[in-house]
C-alpha cells in the first residue's frame, strides 16, 4: 500500500489495565485503521496485556505502535490493584507530553478508576480535571458527541448531538455555590470557540439549561436563573454568540431542538447526561474543550465485570478514534 505523506497521528491511553481498557482499545484501533489508511495509532499500556493478533497485514502492523509502559503489579482482570496507579497516570502523562509536543494530533482516553488513584496518594478527581492541571488551563468544559441516526426523533437528516456541562464531578448540594457569572459566560465562549475552531462548524447554535425545576419559574423555584444565568447568557449574545436560554432541564431537549442545535450546555452533570446517555446507548464520545491538545475518550467506565472475557463493546472507542481523526483534521485544515 502507498504511504501517506502526511498521516494523522493518534494516542491511545489504555487506562486501568484490569478493566476493559486494554481489550477494547487494541480492537477498536486496528478496526479504526482498516478504514483509515492515513491514520496512525500508538498504543500505551503494557505488552503483557496487549497481544496483537498475528495474521494481521504487514501495513496495519507498520501503522500500530504498541508502546509499552512497566506495570507497578501484575493484573488480574477485574481485580483493582492500587499498585498500579502509577501506571495508569504515566500513560496519561505520555500521552499529554506527546501531544504537547507535537509527535501525537490527538489523544484518545480508555476508562480508569479513579478510587484506585486516590488510594495510592495520588489525588485525582477525573482525567478532565487532570488534563487541565497538566496543561495549564484554568477552565476547560467536558462535552459529550453521538450521532444519531436518520428516523431517530424524527430526524430528517443524521445529526449529532452535544451536551456541554458548566460544572462536571461535583455533589448535588454543591453546584448551586459553584455557578457563577464568569463560570457560565466562559463555558458558553470555550464551546463556542471549540465547534468553531475544532468542529468546524463556522456560527454554532447553542441552548443553555437552567438550574431549578421549570428554569426557576420566574424566580418562585429559586433565583439563579435570574441573578447568574440569564445575564451570563445576555453577556454571551452582546459578544455575537448565538445563545439561547435558559430553558427548563426536562424540555430542553425537544425533538425539534436536538434537529438544529449545536451543543446543549447543561448547569450540572446528570442533568446533562442523564438525557445524552439515555438516547445514546453507550456509543458516545467525551471531549475535553479548551485544552491547547485535542482529547477524545469513551464515554462508558471500567467494566471490571466482564474485563478480560472478550465480549466488550468497541463502539465508544471507535467513535472517540474517528471523532479524534476529525477533530485533527479539521485543525489541519484551519492551519
């Protein structure tokens, strides 16, 4: 097969070798490149878990890197160890440094678990929040992406749909005291600014929801909408977004919306992706905005159920690949 001059480079970070990151990830990257010849994958975990198979073809072999990284223990499918935090971390690590570098257009994330970080004295809330640390960023919003299909909510077309969270692994009772004015209107302008300048999509449409039952109800079911929301929202549209909201959390997401919004931003995470996962059936793709690199990850956990017994779904992974290849490609072609 003819080489390709200039191939889009990806990053695979495995996550929890005990889960079903190791497993899916390897699958979905050689089913990934079958129908991408100007892709390559590298592959980060260990060799001791990642076994190519061996009738595969001299070009997906020559476009597959496994780059393997020493296990802290051995593994176990399905048996958490915390001996093998640090691993899990120094993938994550690789990954960001290799992008940040350049060597890498994207990184796709498999699932970890996050207790097992803390309990080996590492604190670490998630990887969006650690992505940022890493680069730097003060503020950066996890969005979830499906496509849905033609027929699906009566859609004409095929569409895809995004939800965008103002804050993300918070408990309920705290989110109230954690939205701000400058926390919303940041959210509203990094994705906006991401589907632009990531996505492609040259005047994005976006929806944002309110925190209470019925957006408040006119202040009757609390102010937040009023004293925080809505002037966040304002402020966006005096700067040439085209926002929209803020519109009560049970209707947002109306056929008719789903069909011509770009991205929903929603106040907190179950509310936004209660309704995203519900409709999605696990094949959605996390991505992190307003991060200097492009990062992709699947959309599910660690599966340690059925870890190691081969019978894990690939699509989140394979989505979150292909959305990695877009989103690099659509960076290539801005300059």
């Amino acid at each position: 097969m003819q080489q390709v001059a200039h191939p889009v480079n990806l990053v695979v970070s495995t996550g929890e070798p005990a889960g079903v990151g190791p497993e899916v990830s390897l699958a979905a990257s050689l089913e990934f490149l079958r129908e991408h010849a100007d892709a390559r994958i590298t592959v980060l975990g260990n060799d001791q878990i990642l076994a190519l198979p061996k009738d595969l073809s001299p070009d997906l072999v020559s476009r597959l890197q496994i780059q393997s990284i020493p296990l802290g223990a051995p593994v176990i499918s399905g048996s958490l160890n915390s001996q093998n935090a640090h691993y899990v971390v120094n993938l994550l690590d690789r990954a960001i440094d290799g992008c940040q570098q350049g060597c890498f257009d994207a990184m796709v994330t498999a699932p970890l678990q996050k207790s097992i970080i803390n309990d080996a004295g590492t604190p670490f809330i998630g990887h969006t929040e650690y992505l940022a640390q890493r680069c730097q960023v003060s503020h950066v919003v996890m969005m979830l992406c499906a496509s849905l299909p033609i027929g699906f909510l009566g859609l004409k077309v095929p569409r895809d749909l995004r939800v965008a969270l103002v804050t993300t692994h918070l408990p309920l009772k705290d989110v109230p005291q954690a939205l701000s004015y400058d926390l919303i209107l940041e959210t509203i302008q990094i994705v906006n600014q991401d589907l632009r300048r990531k996505f492609g999509i040259a005047k994005p449409i976006i929806r944002v929801a309110g925190l209470n039952p019925h957006a408040g109800e006119s202040g009757y079911l609390g102010r937040e909408e009023i004293e925080t929301i809505s002037p966040a929202i304002e402020a966006a549209k005096k700067s040439g977004i085209h926002v929209s909201g803020p519109y009560p959390g049970d209707t947002m997401f109306d056929p008719e919306s789903v069909a011509q919004v770009d991205a929903f931003i929603a106040m907190y995470h179950d509310q936004g992706l209660a309704p995203f996962k519900f409709v999605t059936f696990g094949n959605g793709v996390n991505v992190t905005l307003g991060l200097p690199i492009i990062r992709t990850s699947v959309d599910h956990g660690t599966a340690l159920d059925i870890a190691g017994k081969g019978v894990a779904d690939t699509g989140s992974m394979l989505e979150a690949l292909r959305l990695a290849y877009e989103l690099a490609m659509n960076q290539r072609k801005q300059g």
